[in-house]
C-alpha cells in the first residue's frame, strides 16, 4: 500500500535556501531578542534578495 503523503525532494539550491533563512532567523533572534513571527515577517519582506545573494555567494 502507498503512502498518502510520499516524501518531498528538494532541489539542492532550496536546501540551501532554507539552510540560509534559519541561520539569519537564529542570528537575528539572538542580535535583537525580538520574537520568531517578527523576524521571519521581516526576512520575508525585506530579506528575499538577500536570500538569493547568499545562494550564489555559497555556489
């Protein structure tokens, strides 16, 4: 019998990607001491070009 929700596979760059976003999460949290909601807010809004820099910065 399958599985009802078969495993996902990531491509090697949102790997990367997502590897990326928690260590700016973790870093920001412990720099301002602001809450996760807050910051993930602000990465989202403000961060994706610097998600996508720091992609090709580690290739």
């Amino acid at each position: 019998m399958k599985s009802p929700n078969p495993p996902l596979s990531r491509k090697p760059e949102e790997r990367i990607k997502f590897k990326y976003l928690v260590q700016m999460l973790v870093w920001a949290k412990r720099k301002t001491g602001r809450p996760s909601s807050e910051i993930v807010g602000v990465i989202l809004k403000k961060g994706r070009f610097e998600v996508d820099r720091a992609l090709i910065a580690s290739l």
